[in-house]
C-alpha cells in the first residue's frame, strides 16, 4: 500500500496514525497538495488536489475516513478501529464527522486565513474559526466526562482525528480549562502512533526551514515557504 501525505496536514496525520495503530504499514510517500504542480501520480489520483489518498493494488481511496474503513476492513483479527458492533460503530462515525467538520475545519480556516497578505485577512473569518473550535472543545470534554477515549472504551477512528486536530489546536487554540481535553490529548501524545506520526512530520519540517515555525504563528511570510513545492 501506498499513501500520499502533505506530512504536516491534519487529515494526512490522521490516517497515518489509524494505519499505525491497526498495524497496516503502508509507504509513505510525502506531496505538496499546495504547490503550483504537485506530483504528476498524486494527481492522477486526487483530481482535487488533496490529500491523503491511499493507493491499495488497484484501488484509489480518498477521503481520511474511508481510508481508514477500507483498511479496517481488510483486518481479518487485530485491531479495529471501527468497532464491529453497529451501534458502536455508528457513534464512532457520528464523533469522526463532528471532529472533521466541528474541529478541523475550522482549524484550516485558520490556516487558510493566515496564509493570505495581512490586508485581505478578517478578523470575522478567525472569530468564527475560534468561535467553532471552543464551541468543540465544550463538546468534547462533556464526552470525555464519560469515557477514556472519544466514543466508547477503546481507542477509535474518532480518536485517530481527534489526535491530529487537537495537535494543531494545541499551537493555536490552546485548551484552557478543558481539563478533561487537556488531559485526553496528553494520553494520545503518549501512543507510539502520535509519536511516530509527529516524528515524521518533524523531519519533514527540519527538511523545510520555515514550516514548523509557519505553523505555530500562522505567519504569511513563512507560510510563503510552506508553498514551495517539495
Ligand atoms: N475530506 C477530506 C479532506 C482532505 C483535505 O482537505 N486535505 C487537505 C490537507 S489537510 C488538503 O489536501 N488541502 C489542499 C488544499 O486544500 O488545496 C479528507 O477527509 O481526507
């Protein structure tokens, strides 16, 4: 299997860490979605441009979630990421779409917004953007109030997003007094897969001059070198 990653983007992280977790190795093949010509494969895969895609014999997968249900899928025993129970397995989608739409979402339109000249920036676009998040993060610690992980007693899909999204709010949301959130993220920093998943988005950055710091300050000029295409 093959999977094409932006290495430091939020949905890339979260199926490299469900591929991690079920023990699915795939290789990784790192792309510029952002750059004025992205690899020619990439492309011929992801007409819209986006990652990550995984490419698995001769299927194409898009989309984050559905990648992780077609390798889940193909789990004979181990790990599951989506529990085999139906009702389970509903709530672990329900918090999995809250998390890309509630919580990701806004955390690029954050990025999007910081990318752009000072002068077009709006200051409404980044309220609403922040005003979403916190509205999520209320949302999330009344579910962690009840459980250790996002919907239900074992780690999940949802936890796989939440893990990606709450590694980037971390620098520029940060949780207050989400004491149940706080203290989730600090366990889902601690799985081999989040640490294995930020170590290869680090290199990826150390690669890049600029990315990491563009990132933690949301700062046009360096976002200027996140563009550079790999
Ligand atoms: N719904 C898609 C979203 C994928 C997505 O938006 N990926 C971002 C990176 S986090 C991307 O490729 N952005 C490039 C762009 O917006 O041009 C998923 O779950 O995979």
């Amino acid at each position: 299997m093959k999977l094409f990653v932006f290495p430091v983007s939020m949905y890339s992280h979260k199926v490299m860490i469900a591929l991690r977790e079920i023990g699915a190795p795939a290789e990784l093949v790192p792309v510029n979605p952002l750059a004025p010509s992205p690899d020619a494969e990439f492309l011929k895969y992801s007409p819209w441009q986006r990652v990550p895609i995984l490419v698995d014999g001769d299927a194409a997968v898009a989309e984050s979630s559905i990648i992780i249900e077609h390798v889940n899928l193909s789990q004979a025993g181990g790990v599951h990421l989506i529990p085999e129970d139906p009702r389970a397995a509903v709530a672990v989608r329900y918090a999995d779409r809250v998390l890309d739409w509630y919580l990701i979402t806004p955390l690029r339109q954050l990025f999007f917004e910081g990318l752009k000249p000072a002068h077009k920036r709006s200051a409404r676009r980044f309220a609403s953007a922040h005003e979403q998040i916190e509205d999520t993060f209320g949302w999330l610690e009344g579910e962690l109030r009840r459980s250790e992980f996002l919907a239900g007693k074992s780690f999940s899909m949802a936890d796989c997003g939440a893990a990606a999204a709450l590694n980037r709010a971390a620098t520029v949301h940060p949780f207050g007094n989400y004491r149940q959130l706080s203290a989730y993220f600090d366990r889902l920093r601690l799985r081999p897969s989040f640490a294995e998943t930020t170590r290869y988005a680090d290199e990826y950055a150390a690669q890049n001059p600029g990315l990491a710091a563009a990132i933690e300050k949301l700062d046009v000029e360096q976002f200027a070198i996140a563009l550079t295409p790999l």
